[in-house]
C-alpha cells in the first residue's frame, strides 16, 4: 500500500507529461478556431467562387 501511494505522489509531481498536455491545448484551440472561422467563411467563400466561376464560363 504504501509503495502505491508512493508512486502516486511520485506521479502527482512529475512535471515531464505537462508540456505533452499544453501542447494538446494548443491543438484543440487551434482545431476549434479552424473550424469556427471555416463556418463564418463557408458562404461569403462559396459565393465568391460562383461568381468567378459564372463569370469565366460567361462571354
């Protein structure tokens, strides 16, 4: 018992597998602001390219 609360302290104050969590974070955070910045853009996008697209194709 006491090896095991021993190794969970150990654990507790092992600051090795932090910068693997902040860099997780970071990954998500930079994942949602992709996302939420291609459903703002999806439509002002698709037009743009409609009009270029009807505006090649047009004589």
């Amino acid at each position: 018992m006491d090896a095991l609360l021993a190794a969970a302290k150990q654990f507790a104050r092992d600051d090795e597998g932090i910068t693997a969590i902040e860099y997780g974070l970071i990954a998500a955070v930079m994942a949602a602001a992709v996302l939420a910045s291609v459903a703002l853009l999806k439509q002002p996008l698709i037009d743009t390219f409609t009009g270029i697209g009807n505006k090649l194709t047009s004589p």
